[in-house]
C-alpha cells in the first residue's frame, strides 16, 4: 500500500467517527429536551373545568 491509500483510508475513518460523534451528540439533545419537556408538562396543574359538575341541565 502507498501512503495515498493509507491517508485515505484513515481519512474515511475519521469522517465516519466525526459524523457518530455528531449524530451521539444530537440524539443525546434531543433526547434531553424531551425529558424536560415531558418533565414540565407534569408540572402542570389542570386548571379545572368552569361548569363541568356543576350544573346539571334538566331541561327536555
């Protein structure tokens, strides 16, 4: 092997590790984000509904 196939070859390798590298990073975001999304819509309290129970309609 020549040194060109070999610098090549190691080139090809790095990119591929950089891009893992960047596709880990964002789905470890995005993952994040998530779970705090999730977390802050537990939070949440249910404000309760104006009528519902309330009022009872009898009328026919």
């Amino acid at each position: 092997m020549d040194i060109n196939s070999i610098m090549s070859a190691q080139v090809a390798q790095l990119q591929q590790t950089v891009q893992m590298s960047i596709m880990d990073k964002s789905l470890n975001l995005a993952t994040a984000s998530t779970v705090e999304m999730l977390e802050q819509m537990s939070e949440q309290t249910n404000s309760p509904h104006p009528y519902k129970g309330t009022v009872i309609d009898v009328s026919l």
